[in-house]
C-alpha cells in the first residue's frame, strides 16, 4: 500500500484538478468526485465535451481548454474515452492521473495505463479519490476498508 499512498499524496498535492466525465446528471460519480474536491479547497474544472457549464461553472470540451492548465487529472469516463485523455494530458506535460473506479471495470483502461507508464505520467488505475481526500465520509472509509481486504485497490507506479 506504500506506492498507493505515495501516489495518492502526490496526486493529491496538486492544486489544479480536471474532472473528465462529469455529467450533466448530477448524481453521476464524475460529479461527486467534483464537488468533493471542490469542497476540499482544490482548483477544480469541470471537463464534458457535451455540456457547456455545471453548477453555474463553465465546462470544458477538454483539457487544452482549461485556462492556466491543470496538474492532475481525474478520468471517469468509459474506458475507451480514457486512452483519448492520457495522451491529451502527455501532449500537455500533465504528469498525474487517476482513472476512477469503485467497483467493477470504471474508466480503467489497460492501454491508457501503460500509456501513462511509458510517457512518465504517473497513474492510479482505480480506486476513488473520496477515499483518500480528507475528510473522508464513512461510506468511502468503508469502500477503501472492502477493496484493501479483497486486494480491490489500485496498484500505482
């Protein structure tokens, strides 16, 4: 669990957040991803090709569209658009990403991983930032607590 932690503690250092995949459906996990991070003081940007605004901020088509850029990247989404995304986030120098997923398959995508891993970009493939980002609310300390106990959390590098 040592490289997840690190890993977790670096992504989540950084002060400029994209969220990819949020949805114009307000409860959809890219969006309580959103607010929580929001909430919890980051810089977030809101990024959906298909909606021009959320909660009253501006949405963004994509990544090259965020002004001043961002760090990280949280990618929820299907899993095909997530190969799309991680080489938006190379071409932009945007060295942390990580691919959401509770349970089940999520935005993973195995090629996108590897893509990250060969371009320097350092990636969490799964697991929910709500489980690390502090306060963390119960139901997320219980969903880390099953995925560390069935060997569920992401392996990162």
């Amino acid at each position: 669990m040592s490289e997840l932690r690190e890993a977790v503690e670096s992504f989540l250092a950084q002060k400029r957040i994209a969220v990819a995949g949020v949805s114009r459906s307000k409860n959809e996990a890219a969006n309580i991803v959103y607010r929580k991070l929001r909430d919890s003081g980051y810089q977030v940007f809101p990024v959906n090709p298909n909606a021009s605004e959320l909660e009253g901020e501006t949405c963004y088509a994509d990544l090259k569209s965020v002004p001043g850029g961002v760090d990280a990247v949280v990618i929820a989404t299907h899993p095909r658009v997530a190969g799309q995304i991680v080489r938006e986030c190379a071409e932009l120098g945007i060295s942390h990403v990580w691919m959401h997923r509770s349970f089940g398959r999520g935005s993973v995508s195995d090629d996108a991983v590897g893509y990250c891993r060969e371009h320097g970009i350092r990636v969490i493939p799964g697991g929910c930032p709500m489980m690390f980002c502090e306060p963390v609310d119960f139901g997320h300390k219980c969903m880390r607590w099953i995925l560390k106990l069935t060997g569920g959390l992401p392996k990162a590098e």
